[in-house]
C-alpha cells in the first residue's frame, strides 16, 4: 500500500500544471502553511467538495497515566478537527482496502 | 477561510503565477487528496497532518420518527490527524 506525500503532490503539480519542480514544491509547501496559519488564527478553513478544518477549544478534562493509574488532569487546549464534505464522504464510502480498484 | 481565499492567498504568494494557474494547482492538489482516500491510500503530509480511512462496521439502525429498521451498509469514513507541527503551533497557552 502507498503513502501519498507532498513530493508525490509536487510531481502532480509538474506533470498536470506545468510548474517546473522547485516551483511544484514551494506551491505544494505554501499550500499547507496557508491552511496552518488561518488555523492558527482561529480560522475555519472551509474546502468545497473536501472539508472543513477547524480550530476547537477543548476544556480541562480529568485523564489518567495509563501505565501507573495515576490520576492526573488533561490540561485545557486547542485541537485541529477536520469535517469530510458529503462528497468525500461518499467517495470513500466503499474504498477497498488491500485490493486496488480498477480504473 | 474559503478555497477562493485560499487561492488568493497563494497567488499573492507566488506572484509569477497566473490565478487560472494557482486555481488549477489547488484542484489537483484537492482531488489528488480525494483519489488516493478513495483508493484506500494514506496521506502523510509532514508537518500537517494525516488521513486515513476508519472502518465503520454495518449496523441496525431504528428510524426514531417511523420506527423503521434500517440496515446501515459497512462503509469507510476519512479521517485526519493533526501532525506534531500543526497541534504546537495551533495549541499556544490560553
């Protein structure tokens, strides 16, 4: 099974928009740092036909060391959660996973 | 933030581009995310995060209006997993 990685994005980006491959990486790169740095501002980072990233506000909840059972509180934080839109929702829906689809 | 703003932002950036250019690389970038989920494939963007697929296994599922039973089909959900980066920077002290 593969991994898909921002090099492989890269190479999209050469074969399909005709970036030269610094280019393809540097887009890919900026890519994902726009999308950090409206989370990192409390922006909602919404994707049309992808999903929805968003920033939620989680409060002190009371935790446990598993190893120990010591008893200890999970401190208040900031999480990233991500929505699938109903269109991925259903392209993934039936994904096969271990045997290939055809295409 | 939208995917327009998005892509104005990116074409802010990488001014050498056209925006027709940038629009296009963010749809390759989005449907390549897309493809590879459903073909079952991880993503693992360092730095960001990654997706994955989790097994949501066939249930019985009770209409509460009409009483109904309904048999939900097995099915995959995607799911995404802040990398170490994106969780410190969008975690500082309240």
């Amino acid at each position: 099974m593969t991994t898909l990685t921002k090099a492989d994005l890269a190479e999209l980006l050469f074969e399909k928009v005709g970036l030269n491959k610094r280019e393809a990486k540097d887009v890919v790169e900026s890519f994902f740092d726009e999308i950090r740095l409206a989370l990192e501002k409390g922006d909602i980072v919404k994707l049309s036909g992808f999903g929805n990233f968003q920033c939620r506000e989680k409060p002190q909840r009371p935790g446990r060391n598993p190893k120990t059972g010591e008893e200890m509180p999970i401190s208040a934080r900031r999480v990233v959660t991500f929505h699938a839109s109903q269109k991925l929702k259903s392209q993934v829906e039936g994904a096969q996973i271990g045997t290939p689809n055809a295409e | 933030m939208t995917k327009s703003e998005l892509i104005a932002q990116l074409a802010a950036r990488h001014s050498q581009f056209s925006v027709a250019d940038i629009e296009m690389a963010v749809k390759t970038i989005l449907d390549a995310l897309a493809k590879n989920l459903s073909r079952g494939e991880r993503i693992e963007i360092r730095g960001f995060g990654s997706f994955s697929l989790s097994f949501r296994p066939a249930r019985l599922w009770r209409n509460p209006k009409s009483g109904e039973r309904v048999q939900v089909p097995a099915k995959y959900v995607p799911h995404f997993k802040a990398g170490k980066e994106l969780r410190d920077r969008v975690d500082f002290p309240l």
